[in-house]
C-alpha cells in the first residue's frame, strides 16, 4: 500500500465527520472568496476609473447642498476642460416599491461626451436627444426592475418636492462602474421642478455634482485647483476630486468596506483553523494505537507527518470546492444581470478563488502542525497498551 493510498483511506475513514467538517469548509471558503472578490472589483473599478479623465465637482460642505447651474459656465471656461455635465440627484424609485436606487438627471447634450464609457449606440444616442422623456438604465438595475429599451417608466422621488415622473428607456448601459443608474435628462427634470412653485427658483436652477472631462491626464491636477480657486470666496464653494477618490469616499458611505472585509476574514480564517484542528485532533486520538504499531515498523517521523499532513491537505482542496462555487455562482449572477444595489458588479476572479483554495491549504497545515507535535511525542509502549 503507498503511502497516498494511506492518506486517502484515512481521510475518508469517518465518512460522517469529515463531511461535515468539509461542509464548513466550504461555506467559509465561500464567504471569504465573496469578500475578497467584492473588495477586489471595487478596486479595480476605482482604477479604472482613472483612465476616464473625469473629475467630479460637489459642494464643499456636503454632496447634497445644491449648485447653481451658472457654475456650468464658468467651469468650462478653464484652460484644460473639455467639457462640463451638470447631474442633479432625483432619489427615485418605482410606484407600489420602497426599494431606492440611484436616479439623476444629467446634462443631454454633454453626457454622451463625459460618459463616453455608458458605449450607447447611435440610434441610443438619437433617442436620448429627441425624446425629452428618454432614460438610460445600467444593466444591472434593468435586469432587477424587468425593464428594456421602449419600455415606460414612472419614478417617484424622496427628495422634495416629492415629482413623479414619467420617462421612456431608450438604452440599457454596461459600464462597469455604473450597474445600478437610471439616468434621465436634466432639462425635462428643471422644466418639472419650475412648473411647481413649492420651491423657490435657486432650488430649482441648480444641481449636485458637476462633472468635468478633461482634455488630457497631463491637466487633471491644475484643473481640479483651478475649479477649487474659481469659487473659493463665494458661498458656493466648491471640492473637485478625481473620480477615483470619489468613487472611493461614496462606497464608504456604507462603511470602510476593505476593513471590513479584512476583520471578517480574520473571523473565517480562525473559524477553519479551530473546525480543522479538532477534525485532525480528534482523528489523531482515534488512531494513537494504529499510529504506534506504524512507528514500531519503522515508520519514522517524516512519513507520520505526511500522512497527517496529506490529510490537511486534501481537506484544504476539497474545502475549496467554496471557492469553486463562488466563481460559479457570480459567474452565473453576472451573465444573468443580477448585481447588489449602489455597488459596481461583482464578478469572482481566477486570481481570487485560487488565493481561496491556498488560504484554506494553509490554514489546514497550520491546523494540523499541533496534533503532528503530540504525534511526534507518541509513546510507543504507552500507545501500544490500547491495542486490542
């Protein structure tokens, strides 16, 4: 009998507990992969968003304090800018739901531009300039809404003065830092807020977010101070950020996310260590008398260990059958245009389910480095004295 062939009749000798501890394997793994996977595309959505040239424009005390549309033309005026688009925040959501999702109102004419990444086709684009009633929905929201291009829509806002509008889907987005948007014209959203007089016209006239496309990545920084110096002694005062770091600061309106990730990582990976350790204990136990004679026929200490630790190590590959499932799974999420609400898709890497796979080895050889020490303690007449 080889010695993989020990190792594997071993492994399977309790059918019953080793199943179970490979079920909490795998769930573990599965949570620890998910995490990673969400920290991971956020990032690369974060960088990616880098290459845009957009810079983003809000007031200096808090994102939702409005703007007043004259900022529109004098941003443009700066050396550097290319093109401005004035985005005001709606809050909608759909009659008879209560779920919210992001819903804003952007600038028709230079959205296309600014927004090139949305990749709308010319009959898109066509529609979205000749209907004043036209709306662009990211992939992910249409899937979860069960909404497609010439299908109406009627959006309630929660921001006053509380609109209902109603507004036809002329395109569906795949940009991949925007999954979850509904966006609509500027102009049709101003023409509602001024046929209501519950409002007064600076609360009408006005937006949250500006956002600037640059002419290259050489002027990003200069434009930025330079937007900041133009309205720095005025009551509208400005804070102009890279996409990037905008991108950053709004996922961590729901928490620091990657600290997040980092501690519940911790919490899985001590979750397998102790799950694993007692597996491997208590089969070490169980078999102290058979692990003696193996000593008294010459068995040595280095092929103990490789079996104890075969053992481990074929828990850790099985157990990330979790990991294979994640990938799996988001796989099929992703191809059915599922996504979470406000975040980017998230979509599980090779990269991050074999960092799964090697994370649960690990830890399992880690977890059997104890039971291999008071292996290597046996005593051979002591352990011999439970033999039949």
């Amino acid at each position: 009998m080889t010695l993989a062939t020990l190792v594997w009749r071993n492994f399977w000798r309790n059918w019953t507990r080793t199943m179970l501890t490979l079920a909490s394997l795998a769930f573990s793994l599965f949570l620890f992969t998910v995490l990673f996977a969400t920290v991971d595309c956020m990032k690369a959505v974060a960088a990616a968003s880098a290459e845009h040239l957009r810079l983003v424009v809000h007031h200096k005390t808090t994102i939702t304090k409005l703007l007043p549309l004259g900022h529109g033309p004098k941003i443009s005026a700066i050396p550097g800018v290319r093109t401005v688009c004035g985005m005001r925040w709606f809050g909608g959501r759909l009659e008879h739901s209560q779920e919210q999702f992001p819903s804003m109102a952007v600038d028709p004419d230079t959205f296309p531009i600014v927004f090139d990444d949305f990749n709308l086709t010319a009959d898109e684009l066509g529609a979205w300039h000749s209907q004043r009633t036209a709306a662009v929905v990211g992939v992910g929201l249409a899937g979860r809404i069960g909404c497609s291009p010439g299908d109406r829509v009627v959006l309630a806002a929660t921001v006053p003065p509380y609109l209902k509008l109603e507004f036809r889907v002329v395109g569906i987005t795949h940009a991949a830092a925007y999954p979850n948007v509904f966006l609509f014209r500027l102009d049709y959203l101003i023409d509602s807020l001024r046929a209501n007089p519950m409002m007064p016209p600076e609360h009408d006239d006005a937006v949250n977010i500006y956002w600037i496309r640059t002419e290259g990545a050489e002027v990003l920084d200069a434009v930025r101070r330079a937007v900041d110096a133009t309205f720095a002694n005025t009551s509208d005062a400005t804070m102009t950020e890279l996409e990037e770091s905008f991108v950053a600061h709004f996922t961590k309106m729901f928490g620091d996310i990657p600290l997040l990730v980092r501690n519940v990582g911790l919490i899985v990976i001590a979750s397998i260590l102790l799950v694993v350790c007692n597996t491997i204990s208590s089969a070490v136990r169980e078999r102290l008398a058979e692990l003696a004679v193996l000593k008294a026929i010459g068995f040595g200490s280095v092929r103990l260990f490789a079996l104890l630790f075969g053992e481990a190590i074929l828990m850790g590959l099985f157990g990330g059958a979790g990991c294979l499932l994640a990938f799996l799974a988001f796989g099929w999420a992703d191809a059915a245009g599922l996504s979470m609400p406000y975040f980017p898709t998230v979509s599980v890497s090779r990269p991050v389910v074999a960092l799964g796979i090697v994370t649960g080895i690990l830890v399992s050889l880690a977890a059997a480095t104890v039971p291999a020490w008071q292996m290597a303690r046996l005593s051979i007449t002591k352990a011999l004295r439970n033999v039949g």
